[in-house]
C-alpha cells in the first residue's frame, strides 16, 4: 500500500491480508476529516445508499434502508470463538476458531471485488487517555463509515497513538450478500479480533459498540482488572454546584435511554438541581489513584431506537437527532423531506415511504400489527453526542468520572420493590447476577415469563458467564471505595395491572434517596432482601396521585413471589454452569432462610 498514513507493520500487514482475501478494486484510509466525510456522503447520495433529507429543518441529517431481512442484532449468529468452549461458557455460542475461520473465509473471498475497502481507525474513549482502546474496522459500507465517525473518535491521531504497538482490535466488515442464512458476528478475543458478515445492521457491523465496546473489553477487562459494562453513566448537580455520578444497568424496554437523559421534575428544577448524561449505553470503569471506581464511556455517539421518542418521553434524545444523524428504517416524508415514526407525535404524514421503501398509507396503520408500523420498530437514530442538550460537561474528560451509585432494574410486577440497597459488594454482585425482567404480551405472547439478564450482560459478555461473575467479586477487593449498589423497578403494578409509580422524570426521587445512602444522609430499614427506604424519605412532594402509602405499598417485599424467584435463579445459575462462585450460591441460600424467617 502507498501513501499509508501509519508505518505500523502489524497493521498494515493485516490489511493486506484482509485486502488479499476480499479483492477490493482500492482501499481507501479515513483520515477523521470533515471534507472526506462530506465527500462520502456525497457518494452514498449519489448511489442511493442515503438520502439527503431536508437541510433547513434538519442539517446534517440523512436516511438509510437496510434490506428487510437485516434489521436488527441476531444473537443466534453471533459466536465467541476461544480454543476451549468453557471458556465463551454455556450462555454464549461457541465455535472453535479454526471452525470458524474456515467457514467464514469462504465467505469473505472476493467479497470486496467491485468495491472499496474502507480503513476505518478509530478509538473507544478520549485518543491517549487511560481508558482508551484503539481499533480498526475494515469495511466495503460507507453506511458504516458514517456511523462509526458519529459514533467513535476516528482519525490518524488514532494511528499516532497507536504507533508501533500491536495492542489494537482487528475488526473485518463485509456485506457479501446480505445472505442471513450466512449471517455470522463473531469474535476472537484470545485473538482482539471481530469478524461480521452479511449484514449491514448497525448493531452487527459498527464493531466499536457491543462487539468491541462490551464482548471484546468484558474479556480484557477481566485480564487488565477494569470492568465493561452495559451501563448509562448519569450526573446528578445539586444546588450548590456538587455533582454526583451514578453508573445503571437496565434490560431493553426498562427505560434506560430514558433515565440517561432524564429531566428533573419541575419540584427539583425549582431548586437548582440539574441532571448530566455522561453516558446512555456502555461504561468502561477503572479503580482511581484514590480507591474510587471512575468511569467513561467510550462512545462518541447514541445508537438510539426511534419509536416511543418524543418530545414527552425523551425530549433530550429528541433534540439530540434534530441535526448531524442519521436515521435508519424510519418513515420518509416526502413532501416536507424529514422522517416521522410511531410515538413521535400524533401527525402522521400524508405522503409517505416507509421503512421497506414502499408507499405507506398511516390510515391503515394497527397498532396490534407490527407489519403496518411506517418506521421498524427497531428503528434506529446516530446521533452525535455533542448535540445532547443534557450532556456533561465531564464527558471528554479523560479520567473519566466517580462513581458514587451502581444501579441495576428489571421490569417486576410484583416481586421487586420500588428500591433497595445491596448489603455488601458481594451481596451487590448477587443482586446484579439475579436481574430479570418479565415479557409481556406484545413481546411474547407469554405475560410473566421471566428472563434473566445478569447486569444486562446477557448477550455481550466475551466469556464464560460464571467468570465474569467471579470478576465482578475480584473487583470488589481491589476498590478501596467501593460505590454501593442498588436495585429499582419503576414497573410495579396493582392488582389490575397498572404501573403504581409514574415513572420517566419522577425517578429522580428514587435516584436522589439512593445518593442520600451514598453520603450516609438517612437510615434505611434491614429486610430479607437487603436494605429498604422508610416511606417518608422518599420525597413525594409536588407527586400528584402518589401519597406515602403508595410508597409503602411499592417498598412491600411479596415473599412467595421471591421464593418462586429463588427457585428460579437456582435453575438459571445451573445453567451459567459449574463456574458460578460459591459466594453466590451462598448468598442465595442466604436469602432463601432470611425470606422463610419472614
């Protein structure tokens, strides 16, 4: 190759390889610059990989359309490759390497000719920083492309960085056919390396997220004693100027993006209190110089779903998408050049393209029948994060921020109450690995149904489920000061089934007594589950409907609903395997006498 902007032979050996193996017509680098990246959109334009929307009303912003088989993240293709399958464990698929290149190599041949190979550097947090990790994504998508330069920091400043190391993550993107029968997403992390094929979702094919970001950093993180995990990271400024950093994990549909972006309800705006986004999705965390775990989070940018954001939902995230983004599966209005998907408000457009490319008709829209939705339903937004209107000043900080609260939820009908505290990072720990959230008929047809969601890790954790948990308990003893940990469920309900806490801004009230614990400013009562707030300390004022017996009717812990759960978590651990801790086994058997002395 000529005219490389790096001398580093392990890169540009590798790319050569990749090059050699896909028989791309040329290669081209990107350099991070705005005249590159204005030329590449230029050039989808132009092909009609993206369509320029309405520059008045939305500058910056463009459309793209996946084909309709290749709509979102497919769990069932995608593999942890290591030498010895206990170690991608039972919760993971597994191929052996070997395997797994054969197969895929096959794939790859040629799948590049006719096109350009696009050399994507790039780096998961502040280029330099402590945190920072360096990758490269080779790719035949400008889509991808595009995306990656909203969502990570991309440039040769990377390469500078990088220097003569070999210390970076290989990642290879071709969309072949788009063939999902030969859909593959799968990782190497004895070898830092990612391969994905036959796909051009966002979710497979932008390598620096999920695959990077959370399976490939899990399993250094547990090698180098940091800590990836699927995590908002939230700022919450008192009156008197003080910030205090919380890090959430949240199963899908529990309300994070919402909670990373929340509004303060007007009680507290009054006051002065004001709430930050560090982060909506990911968090890396490293111990500090003073016995602090600190956080950043390593994207650059939102991979949001469209659907359900509005301007009362999540005006933040709104906002955010109203310039430099770029929309995928959403309705195309054509007469005024924007998009439109359901949830966003109650005007539909008249002249419309939906999702799949095809003329919609809103009036023919049921909201029962997914497959007259305009927009996917897993639509999708990038959206830089320079642009959120609530984003923290502490975000490109590259020591990242402190953490004072780690916070995981499920969504509970009856078994989880409102909040409760963990009684130790062990007993944390185990509150994290027992998570779960409950389906509901529009997800499954099955009401109740519950699936554990440890961390919210299920899916992206690059090794055995049960070391990961044993890493989670290592960590505990290398943190001088450890945050404490949490538990929520904003989705409680009554008998017939209505949500008893309102939920979206008022969570602010819950977040505020769980940094009040943090700084030892109220008591809390022993329960078998761990610690619980007295009622009045959680602030109902201003909270229409919400009196202090509601409150105590969402901190009542239903112990038969939690000794079925005990039976539950027993099954779910032996399905993790041999490899869960014995301090969790023994924490459960714990709570199983504390529940029966009830």
């Amino acid at each position: 190759m000529k005219n490389t902007p790096t001398s580093n032979k392990y890169v540009l050996n590798w790319i050569d390889e990749m090059a050699s193996l896909c028989a791309p017509d040329k290669i081209v680098w990107i350099d991070g610059s705005t005249e590159q990246e204005n030329a590449l959109r230029d050039e989808a334009c132009a092909t009609g990989e993206m369509i320029r929307l309405n520059q008045e009303k939305l500058p910056g912003c463009y459309l793209h359309r996946t084909a309709i088989n290749d709509v979102a993240r497919v769990e069932g293709r995608t593999f942890i490759c290591t030498r010895e399958k206990a170690d991608a464990g039972n919760i993971n698929n597994w191929m052996h390497p070997d395997e797994c290149k054969e197969k895929l190599t096959k794939l790859y041949r040629g799948s590049m000719r006719g096109k350009t190979m696009y050399v994507i550097p790039y780096s998961m947090g502040i280029v330099g920083s402590p945190f920072a990790k360096y990758g490269i994504e080779l790719t035949d998508s400008i889509y991808v492309v595009l995306n990656m330069l909203i969502m990570t920091r991309v440039g040769n400043n990377v390469l500078d960085a990088l220097g003569s190391s070999p210390d970076y993550i290989k990642g290879l993107h071709a969309r072949a056919h788009l063939d999902e029968e030969n859909r593959y997403i799968v990782h190497f992390p004895e070898e830092n390396t990612i391969w994905s094929v036959n796909s051009g979702y966002g979710g497979n094919v932008l390598l620096g997220k999920k695959c990077f970001a959370l399976r490939i950093a899990s399993y250094l993180g547990r090698k180098e004693n940091w800590m990836a995990e699927h995590m908002l990271i939230l700022g919450v400024e008192y009156p008197d100027g003080e910030t205090k950093y919380v890090c959430a994990a949240f199963p899908s549909a529990c309300g994070k993006t919402n909670l990373a972006m929340l509004i303060p309800p007007e009680y507290y705006r009054k006051k002065g209190y004001k709430v930050h986004c560090v982060g909506d999705d990911i968090a890396w965390l490293r111990v500090g110089e003073d016995g602090r775990l600190w956080a950043v989070n390593p994207e650059n940018g939102f991979f949001g779903v469209a659907p359900g954001t509005n301007e009362k939902t999540n005006p933040n995230a709104l906002h955010t998408t109203l310039r430099d983004t770029i929309f995928t599966n959403v309705v195309h209005n054509t007469r005024e050049n924007t998009v439109w998907w359901e949830g966003l408000d109650k005007n539909p457009p008249e002249d419309a393209i939906d999702w799949r490319g095809n003329p919609w008709d809103f009036r023919k829209y049921d909201k029962n029948d997914k497959s007259t939705c305009g927009a996917h339903p897993n639509s999708r937004f990038t959206a830089r994060a320079q642009n959120c209107p609530c984003l923290s000043s502490e975000f490109n900080n590259p020591v990242g921020v402190p953490i004072s609260a780690i916070i995981f939820g499920g969504r509970r009908a009856k078994t989880a109450p409102l909040v409760y505290q963990s009684t130790s990072w062990q007993n944390g720990t185990f509150v994290g690995s027992i998570m779960a959230s409950e389906t509901t008929a529009a997800a499954s047809g099955e009401v109740g149904v519950v699936r554990r969601d440890p961390m919210a890790m299920r899916p992206f954790v690059g090794y055995d489920m049960g070391d990961y948990f044993a890493h989670w308990l290592a960590m505990g003893k290398l943190i001088p000061n450890p945050p404490k940990i949490f538990h929520v469920n904003w989705f409680r309900t009554d008998n017939e089934g209505n949500f008893i806490w309102p939920g979206f801004g008022e969570n602010m009230r819950v977040i505020e007594w769980i940094l009040k614990r943090c700084d030892s400013k109220v008591d809390a009562r022993e329960s078998a589950i761990g610690y619980l707030p007295y009622p009045e300390d959680i602030c109902i004022l201003e909270l229409d409907g919400i009196t202090r017996e509601t409150i105590e009717q969402l901190l009542h812990v239903d112990v038969p609903s939690w000794l079925l759960d005990v039976e539950n978590i027993r099954k779910f651990y032996a399905q993790v395997g041999e490899r869960v801790p014995n301090e969790l086994h023994a924490e459960l058997d714990a709570l199983e006498v504390r529940l029966k002395e009830m």
